[in-house]
C-alpha cells in the first residue's frame, strides 16, 4: 500500500484548477482597445488661431491631414478614433474626434470646428434580405415565369398589320 494522503490532494488539486479556470475565464473575457487616425494633443490642436495661422504653419503644427476636403482643398480633416473590443466582438468606438480646419482663399485658416462621437452613424441592418418594392415570386415562377411571354399579344411583340 501506498502511503499517499489524499486529504491533502483534493484540496491542492480543488485550488489548481480554480486558479486555472480563472485564468481562462480573465483572458478569454479581455477587452482590446485600439487608436485609429491622428492621434490627438490637445495643447498643439488648440493652438490652431483663425486669422494668425496659415496653411503651411498648421501643416508644420498638425502634420499632414487624415483627408482634404472633397470639394475644394481649402478644408483639412483630422480624424481620431478610439475602439473597445470584447474578446471575438466587434470593436465599437468609445471616443472620435473630427478637427476641420477651413482656410479662406488665400491659405489662411478661417475657421477651426471640432465634432466628437455624436456624428458617428448607428446603422442596423434589416435581416439578410433588403426590402423591395414589386411582386413576390416563388421560385418557379422565377425560372419559367417568362415562357410565352415573347411574342405574345400585348406583351410589346410587333403587330401583323
């Protein structure tokens, strides 16, 4: 016989594996944050003066921007965005900031606006199927729904005047 005691052993064993299972439970319920765009500093982007700077000193200030504007180039766009993720989910944003710079036409900043989170569009998807305007087909009227519609009588096919 073995002189193994196993009053001593439950109770280790017991403490092993909860220290494993809350080791597996903390890592597979981490969360993951992320940093996409510009990265802000509050000190350099509130020294940005419609009226004293120009293009090149914000450039030389902010560096290059995220986009210029679509329609005219008089508009710069930095663009900071901060996500969260929960383990295998989607990340959601948890902090954006847009800063546009305006310039007037001669390339001096005319005005500074910031927008933050609040412009960030929820869109929630409607199912697998887009809904659309027309009949409702089964499949088989799908594949022989047309046979003797071409040349038919009223169907657009030339008359025999």
């Amino acid at each position: 016989m073995s002189n193994f005691n196993f009053s001593l052993a439950a109770p280790r064993a017991r403490l092993i594996a909860l220290g494993v299972l809350v080791a597996v439970a903390a890592t597979g319920c981490s969360q993951l944050k992320g940093r996409q765009g510009y990265v802000v500093d509050p000190l350099l982007t509130s020294a940005i003066t419609p009226g004293v700077d120009n293009r090149e000193s914000v450039e030389k200030t902010l560096g290059r921007p995220t986009f210029v504007g679509q329609f005219s180039d008089n508009e710069y766009y930095y663009v900071s965005r901060e996500t969260r993720q929960l383990a295998f989910a989607k990340p959601r944003p948890i902090d954006q900031q847009v800063l546009r710079v305006r310039f007037d036409t001669a390339g001096n900043v005319a005005a500074v606006d910031r927008t933050g989170l609040e412009l960030v569009s929820r869109i929630s998807p409607e199912g697998d199927k887009t809904p659309t305007l027309g009949r409702e087909r089964s499949f088989f009227e799908d594949i022989f729904g047309n046979i003797g519609a071409v040349g038919a009588p009223g169907a657009g096919a030339p008359t025999g005047q």
